[in-house]
C-alpha cells in the first residue's frame, strides 16, 4: 500500500503506508497532524517525539498509546507556518536515523579498541 505525499521543498512523492498513516480527520491544515506508527511502542514514539520537538520549527510533538493491547503509536505534529507536519515527521524520522547511526559506529570504534575489561563471573546468570 502507497500514498502520494508533497513536502514544501519536493514535488510529490510516494510513500509506504504500511508503516506511517496519517489519523483520519486529523490533518485539517497541513501544519497540523497525528500520525499512526504501525507496530511501535514507547521506545520509537519517545524518541520520535524528542527528535521533533528538536526541530525549531516543530511547535508542538507529543505521543500516546491508543490501547495497550494494540502495537501502535499515534503521535501528533503541529509547527509553524514555514513547514508542513509531514515534513517535520520526515525531517524527525531522518534526525532520528542519523542519530542511531552515530551512537552505533560511536560504539563499534570503542569496541574495536578493546580497552574494556569484562568479568565473566560477574555476569554469568
């Protein structure tokens, strides 16, 4: 499943919505917007929500959980009038991206050095 999606800077492009949709009826301007993560919990949404309240165009960003019985996370964008909530969500998801892989090669470079000390017994379960 696909949708087409303008951002202010772009022509229109096509996204995945199998993943990302937008609420209905909750994108009456298009600085303003929830948008359904399939499939996630706390851990995306907090961090989804931290990377866009980062961004100084992002007004407001916050998450819920509908139901804890259903993996799904709804998270509301609304920013200012130089950017659309879509565009914040992409610019927030690609922060976000970026950040997971500097902390990921950050790690990989220390663990490479092996100036780590490790106890065996301590850790045995």
């Amino acid at each position: 499943m696909s949708a087409i999606v303008s951002r202010m800077d772009e022509d229109q492009i096509e996204v995945d919505t199998g993943k990302v949709t937008v609420v209905p009826g909750t994108m009456i301007e298009p600085q303003c917007a929830t948008f359904c993560l399939q499939d996630e919990d706390h851990t995306l949404g907090n961090a989804l929500r931290w990377a866009l309240m980062k961004n100084p165009e992002v007004d407001f960003a916050s998450y819920s959980i509908p139901h804890p019985s259903e993996a799904r996370t709804n998270i509301r964008v609304q920013t200012s009038d130089n950017t659309t909530a879509a565009e914040a969500m992409y610019k927030g998801l690609d922060d976000l991206a970026d950040l997971c892989s500097h902390v990921i090669q950050t790690f990989q470079v220390e663990l490479a050095k092996g100036e780590f000390e490790y106890d065996e017994e301590e850790n045995a379960f």
